[in-house]
C-alpha cells in the first residue's frame, strides 16, 4: 500500500552540503554543531556522493588519518548506496533505508540533488502517516473496524492498565462503561 506521500513533500530541502574539496574537520565540525549524521557531497548542483558518520569513523579514526589532512572526496562514500527520486513515494523511501541499511537518504530529480530524507523526518511524521493510512484502510474496506487498545493510564481516571479506545479516548473498562451511558 502507498501512502500518497512524496519523498520531497517529507524531506527537506534546505540541506547543508558538503564540496569534494571540504576538510573533515571543517565538516566534522558542522555536522556535530549542527546534530547531523551525515551530509551529501555536492558539486555543480550534482549528487557525487556522501559523507556520513560511519565514513569518519571507519575510514579516517580507524586508519589513524588526521582530519585536517583529509578531505572529503578521501573518504565520502561514492557512489552513493541509495537515492530517492523526488516524486518517489514515502513507502518506497522507508523500504529502501531498511533494505540498504541507512538512516538518510538524498532526494533527487534526475541528477540533480534537491533534498535530503532522514529516518527522523520519517518518524516526526509517523503519527499522521497512521492517521492516513487508517483512512485510506476505511475507504478500500468498508467493513474495516479500527478499535485501538493498548496498556497505559486511563485518560479519564488517571489509572494504569489494559485500555481501550473510546470516545475519542483511551480508557479504562470502568470509565469506557460510565461514559457510554
């Protein structure tokens, strides 16, 4: 089942990129200040490859290089393992990033990069992902009957335990009883 969401609708498109030429501590640095794991090298507008956290790790510390002896084209991975075209649906994006094992992945539009997807834009987005797909459930199978039920506190007592989906609620069997009538 598709979710009707393209990769460039989800991932973003101001993304901090990295040039062949760049120093792995000028990168390192940015990545850490900026909390990322990982940039796409860029040249010309075109995607040449990626520099992640793994490369620094296995390809610069592991070897016992200097930072500010290498640069990026030393060690980026090229070519890159997995790429989205930007109207690639959002299923097929989260199937790719398992099956190749990676957290990000840059978007494109023919050999253009134009966005960058990671496993957290996926997740930040995954409540509403639900909602959708439950939707799109509904209107395939009518007689589909969606009756979440969890373990956790009771949104109308406060009380811990086995609840249910009631009401616009999760609640307990003795709330979900008193609010039925």
């Amino acid at each position: 089942m598709k979710s009707g969401i393209r990769a460039i609708d989800m991932g973003n498109r101001k993304v901090l990129t990295a040039k062949p030429t760049d120093s792995i501590t000028s990168i390192s640095k940015k990545m850490a200040k900026l909390r990322i794991g990982g940039m796409p090298v860029v040249q010309n507008g075109k995607l040449i490859g990626i520099v992640t956290e793994r490369d620094i790790i296995n390809k610069l510390c592991a070897k016992s290089k200097h930072p500010k002896d290498t640069l990026v084209k030393d060690i980026m991975t090229s070519p890159v393992k997995v790429a989205v075209n930007k109207n690639e649906d959002l299923t097929d994006v989260a199937t790719k990033m398992v099956r190749h094992d990676v957290s990000r992945v840059p978007i494109v539009d023919g050999e253009d990069f134009v966005g960058f997807i990671t496993n957290r834009d996926i997740a930040r987005e995954a409540p509403n992902l639900i909602g959708v797909l439950l939707e799109q459930l509904k209107v395939n199978n009518p007689e589909f009957r969606f009756e979440p039920n969890s373990f956790g506190k009771c949104e109308k007592c406060g009380e811990p335990g086995h609840v249910d989906f009631k009401c616009e609620k999760f609640l307990c069997e003795i709330c979900a009883k008193s609010e039925s009538n």
